[in-house]
C-alpha cells in the first residue's frame, strides 16, 4: 500500500494507472446522476484537495458514501488518472473509501462549508486550521520561519533562545506581566507591609520578557552574529488589529556592525524570505491574491525588486511638512512618527520599502548609540509600502561613558543593569540589531488584516481561550 | 578590505598571502624574545581562535599590542601564511592591530584564561559565552535546533507556535506559574471572598504552559504533520541537574499515525540530529570528547548505526525482576520504572536505545489511547544509553466514548475540555506524538552534566537573574 500525500499526487509524482492511499478529510462531496460520487479530499499537505471519484458498486457506496459530509475523515485508495476536470492534472479513481470519523450532526458542525467571518473563526481557533485561509496562513507562516532560520544559518548566526521568565525590564517601558506561585489568598508580606517576593518561585519578582535583545546582545559580544526568535509579551490594554499580548520576536544582533550594516541586513533578510514565499507557498499566496487582498503577490515582489530608499528622519520631518497633505496629527522634528506619516513616507513619496534613519534621541531607547550632533540617536525603522513599520533596530550604545549618562538621565537603576554595563567594561565591540515582529511579518505576506488571524491560538485582552 | 569570519581563515578559504582583516577577542598573547607578539583571537565563528603574529615595528606595538589581555576586542589586518605551528594551517601577519575595546582591571576580568567551575560560570551566565565551553554547547545547541526544523520540514510537517499563556493546565499535573496584572497590594473579590480573575487581564486564571500538545493536536487533525519548538514551564521545586522551570520542547503531532509510526519517527529524528551535529559541529565535538566526556562522539555514533530496540513495559518487568540486580526502587507492575531501571535496560541488558511500549494505564495521562487489554496504553519512552528517558509520547485516545470515560475516571472537568473532545466529534482520526525536552537533547550530545549549563539563562527556583 503507497500512503501518498496528495500535494505528490496533484504534482504528478505518481504515474498515472498506479494505486495509492490518500488520507484526509472531505471538502465537499457531490453525486451524479449517473451513479457516482465526487469527494473532495484534503490532507493539509498543499493548498488543493484533490477529487476522488466513486462508483456506485462499492460495496460501502449507499450506507456510508452518501452520507459523507464536510470534515469526515476518510482513507481512500484508487488509481491515478488524468482529470477532465477544472485545473486539475490528476484525480483518483477510488475501489475503497474508508470512513475513520464521522462529522456528528452535520447540520450543525462549525465548519460547515459556507463562508465564515474572521471574527467567527476566531471564536473556532481549534477547528479553523480546517478552513481554506487558516491552512494557507498556517503554510505561509511555517515557510516564513524555515526561512527566517534558514537565512541566518546560512550567514553564519546561531540561534539563541533568550529567556522567557526575566526580574529585568528590558525596555523600563513597564507593561509587564507578573510570573509568580504565590498563594494569592495568603500574600506573605514583608515588616514593610509590602508583598515580600522573596518567598515567591525565583525569589524576586518576576516578569514575562518584552524583549530578549539586552539578553542576546551578551552572546553577540562573544560570538560575533547571533539571533533570537522566540515569544515575547506585552500586558498593553490594546484591543487592535495590529496588537497581541503574546507575539514571536526575530532579533538579530552583530558584533563589529553599524547602522547601515543592520539596514543592509534587514533589507536582505526581507527579500530572501519574500522569495522563498513566493517559490514555495505559490499555490497558498495565489489563493490571498485571489481572496484576500490582489496585492498580496505583487507587493511582495516589488519589495524584492526595488532597492530600499535610506532616509534622515530629520529630512522626512521636513518632506512631511512640505508634502501638502493634510494628516491627523501634526508633524514637529522630535516627536515620533504616526503609521499616517510613516505610510506616505513609503506608499506615496517613496514608492517602496524606506528605511528611516537617525531619530531624536529624547524619543527612544536608553540603549541607542548616541550621533555626534548631541541630538539624534543610530536608530533606524524600516517602513513598507500597505504596513508601514515592519523593523526598528538600532546601533547600541557601546561606549560606558555615553551609556551611563543616558541611564543617569532616565532615572533607570544603574545597578539593574550592571551585567549589561560590563559588556562595555570588558572588550566592548560597536554592536547592531533590530527587532521583526513575525505576526506582523505574516499579516504583511498574506494581507490578513487582523493580527489575530495569523497566529494559532491569539492571546489579547479578555482573551487567553484554548 | 576583506572582512574575514575566523572559520573561513582557517579553513583556508584565503590564499596565502592575500590580506585579511578579522575581527574578534583575544583568547591569549604571548610575547617571544625576538621582538613579536603571538595573539589568539577568537570571534565564535567555530571552536578555534587563530594566531595573529604582530611584528614589533608596528607603531601601537609597545604602547599597546603589549598590554593585551584576554577578552579584548580587536581588528587585525594582515596577510595569510601558513602556519609552523601546533596544528593549525593557517596564521596571519598582523599588518595593522586596532584594539576596539580593553578590559577594564584584567586582574578581576571574571573570564580571566584559566579553568573554572561550571558553578562560577553560571553566576557569569552574559559572559560565559566568552568560554570555550559555552561556546561550543552554543553552536552545538543551535546546529541541533536548526536540525530538528530542518527534519521536519524536509518530512512536509508544519512548526505550530501554540500558545504560551494558557488558561488550561493540559497535563492536569498542577506545578503551574501564574501569569496576572492583577494588583497584589488591591487584589480584587468576588462576593464570596475569592480573587476576582475576571478582573485580571485575561478575564480567567492564567498560566504559563506545560505543554503544546493538546493545543498542537487540533493542527494535526487538519494538516496532518505538525510540530512545536517552543518554551514550556514547570513550578516544580526540584533542584536537580535535570530540571529547569523554563526549557524549550519539540513535540511533533501526526494524524493517521499509530504508536509504531511515531517510534520509527523518534528513531529517524535523533538520528538525523545526531548526525548534523557530527558533520557540521566536528570542531566542537572534538573538544567534548576530549575534556568533557571521552564518550561524547562514540555514544552518538553508536545510536546512529544501531536499530533502537522495542520492548514492551510489561516484558521489561520481568527483565527487571529477574535479573539478579539490586535496584533503590523495587519494580513491580503497574508502577514508574526510576531512572536506575531505565538505564539497566538500556545500558547493560540491550546496550542501544530502547524504545518502552505499552504502559499500565494508570500512571499515565487520560489522552493516551487504551489498549484492548483494558490495562495498557499505547504510550512510548526512548531511553538512551548513558541518560535514560530521553522522549515521551503516545498514541492519543481518538474514541470520545474512551476519552469521556477515561476523563470521568479521573476527575477531570469535561467542559474545560470540550474544544479537545470536538476533535473527537468531527473527524476523529487516530493519531500520535512525542515530546523532546530540548536541553535534555543538548546536554545528550554535549556530554555536559548539568543541564543549567546548556541554557543562555537557566531558570530554576530562586534563580532568575540577568
């Protein structure tokens, strides 16, 4: 018995006149008048099902074939033949349907095959990998995270997988959420009358990360070119589509690198990954065209064609002001850019992928390398035509003297970040990353609008089901 | 300026007398009585450093090159030559040194060039890295990561992120983190007194994740092979060199696939991986085989030629009981074989990895699929010579009628687990999976004794620093 995939057997792997198994679930089923029956079968292996066709002598064919609906799972074996059929090479001619599970009460079955809202399929999170758009997202996301990995192997990265469970505040950007084990009934407190965590798990209070970038930047300053692609969390109150309080980080950090290096790579990592969507999930990106959002090919391609425009922010704030266009909030040199601005920027001025360089210092991060000009900080954002900011990434601050006054200046606890200081103490190396959010990332491939829709299981505000 | 990565330079990729620039840390410094420095410099790129001979007519020679010490950074030009030295084809004649960042107090460097205990490096978990040792368990742990993606992506399966927020405890094990905004010091209260979790962020009881599965499994109902790669948690207060409240697992799911299928696939995986880390982390194998375990390479070589060897609990407690051995833990039927009897078996009676099959019911979870016997279930442990249980899986219980019992039996609610017992109503098919702890993997391969060492930053009760 040949157990075949049916992505081998609409590709043409298999001979026709030969016998093998496919093994599934229906799509649909249709009968003819002349005695037989048309059953869509899928196995998640491609986007297509491919069509089994059953003759009315099989002994099974009127208790059980019939009968067959949306979701049964089926065995079924035949023999390859060329399909007269709509698009399709290749179709099987069935001599055995085996039924292994049945759908209960058909009529009332999710999944039913009818359109369902986005909004209907998140209340089905378990049963929607089932659907047309969950598995070709569930395929696109797979192939987008080979690749990312693939892509730093093959330039020398290694994998780190910072920690989860952090007792620092990557970012101070507060937001966090609590990890504890403590009794909530019978809080031990301290002689302060305060919650006393030394009893708790870790001995301290402890957090979900926000960002593993301080953490990785201690293998960087050891092995020159490390990664990490891992969960990362924000408590934020933000019932958005674009917002998940659980969300897959990529941050990639580079010993000996500047700004421009991480731009480079940034933009190479974005093309190497489009291509590979575009050669191996054609069939999948070829259903978001169609269904989803037309651009959803031609975007990505684009990007891949066009060299990435570098840009001062300090030369955008003045585009921005001069641009004529009316927006929602005004533009000043030193404040941050909205996705209204940041979308000209990339959609109408530039016309492709834009990377913003150089912010106001007093908007970002304390661990950004100071310029020269005592201003603006090696900060870079990387912005795309229908998303706006996809990457932000930085230079760090390598040198101790720069880095303390900046801690000094955001009230933040030298002493928290000690292990970090030393890093600068100890052979200190310019350093550069940035930072990819991967759903982000996945809704920009396949023009899915919500976020939500693009990881398994989304946690948001109010909601952690399954 | 050729940029060089020391593994290209050592690997001859240059020709001699071609001129390099190469950019790392010094490992040591050695000064000869003719006038040159020899400086080892190491950028993580493989496990070897490479000599740097710098001639002292070099304007910063005195002043500077002089006063290298260990962990320095610098970038060193200069043109390739082959080497006279200890094994080593190829050194380079330093042109220019530019030191990018000294060590502040060598004499208190905590990386200082000499042998420390695995207990001193963890306190130094952001510059362990910089060790031989962390650095070679880094690219070690990442060439298998990137190997076990690569497996299953070649075998058409799909990496699944299931969630790392849970409001189910999969397992029903308790051992759980919570995960909260709530206020501690204004804890809100239902009207009975208790706390008031619909307040909290997720509006329920929130958790972190001991498991993908049960989440994973609704992918292999409707994609047929998936797998996770993610972090998962366990609040247990074990202080052991096996235990970690935070480490990553692999738990691949297939649908259609019964107990003997996930073994062989088990068997396929730690193979595959094995040989990866053979073939592209030889540099690094040589170094555990050499100071860490003398075994290192041999014990992996064994598994790859060897036939895992399939045996049933039942017969194993016979084995057991009869084989004149003295055991801490007395084995009887129906009882969890200890570590002591695990390795017996696959150390002294087999001599290869053994794969147990068909354990008594009762001291296994309410997913695993009953046997016909009504004793055992269809549940799997690998164990390997040298560490014991090294993979966990089964077949899952896919009967609703079976499963329902079976979650009565055991107490558990029904309704928590009504998106589970869909499944079970729409389609069912058999199916089954393992679990891979993957530091447990990487501590196998390494010969490292603690897995605490193979971790960026292990957490483990009252630990959580960096």
């Amino acid at each position: 018995m040949t157990i075949a995939v049916i992505k081998d057997v609409l590709g043409g792997r298999y001979a026709e006149g030969s016998t093998v198994t496919v093994r599934g679930w229906v799509r649909t089923r249709r009968d003819s008048k002349a005695g037989i029956s048309f059953i869509n079968v899928h196995d998640g292996s491609c986007f297509d099902a491919v069509q089994a066709v059953v003759p009315s002598n099989l002994p099974n064919y009127s208790n059980e074939v019939t009968k067959l609906t949306t979701g049964c799972a089926v065995i079924i074996t035949g023999t390859i033949a060329a399909s007269a059929g709509q698009g399709q090479a290749f179709e099987i001619q069935a001599t055995t349907v085996e039924v292994v599970g049945w759908v209960e009460d058909p009529d009332t079955y999710p999944m039913a095959p009818k359109r369902h809202s986005m909004e209907y399929l998140r209340e089905f999170a378990h049963l929607r990998p089932r659907t047309n758009i969950t598995g070709a997202v569930t395929r696109v996301r797979h192939c987008l995270a080979q690749a990312v990995h693939r892509f730093f192997h093959e330039r020398g990265f290694y994998w780190i997988s910072t920690p989860i469970i952090t007792t620092s505040d990557a970012e101070g950007a507060g937001e966090l959420f609590r990890v504890s084990t403590l009794d909530l009934m019978n809080l031990p407190l301290t002689d302060e009358g305060k919650v006393n965590f030394k009893e708790d798990f870790f001995g301290k209070e402890a957090f979900l990360t926000v960002s593993g970038q301080l953490n990785v930047e201690t293998y960087a300053c050891a092995l020159s070119n490390v990664y990490t692609f891992g969960p990362t969390f924000r408590a934020e109150n933000s019932n958005t589509s674009r917002h998940l309080a659980e969300f897959w980080m990529i941050e990639p950090e580079v010993a000996f690198a500047d700004l421009e290096d991480v731009a480079k790579l940034a933009e190479d990592m974005l093309k190497y990954v489009f291509n590979a969507v575009l050669t191996e999930r054609a069939d999948d990106m070829a259903f978001f065209a169609e269904r989803i959002d037309k651009e959803a090919i031609t975007r990505l391609q684009h990007v891949i064609d066009n060299n990435f425009v570098h840009m001062d922010y300090t030369d955008a704030v003045e585009i921005l002001k001069n641009c004529g266009k009316e927006f929602t909030y005004p533009v000043e040199w030193g404040t941050d850019l909205q996705s209204e601005h940041e979308r000209y920027l990339a959609e109408e001025h530039v016309g492709a992928p834009v990377i913003l360089k150089n912010y106001p210092r007093d908007i970002k991060a304390f661990y950004m390398r100071q310029n020269a000009d005592g201003k603006t900080v090696a900060a870079m954002d990387v912005l795309a035509p229908g998303i706006g900011e996809i990457i932000g990434g930085s230079a760090r601050e390598e040198r101790l003297d720069l880095l303390d006054k900046r801690l000094e200046e955001m009230k933040l606890p030298k002493e928290e970040y000690s292990w970090y200081r030393d890093l600068r103490r100890y052979g200190t190396v310019p350093h550069a990353g940035f930072g990819l959010g991967f759903e982000r990332l996945v809704a920009y491939v396949t023009g899915v609008q919500n976020i939500r829709d693009v990881i398994p299981f989304p946690r948001s505000p109010k909601n952690a089901e399954f």
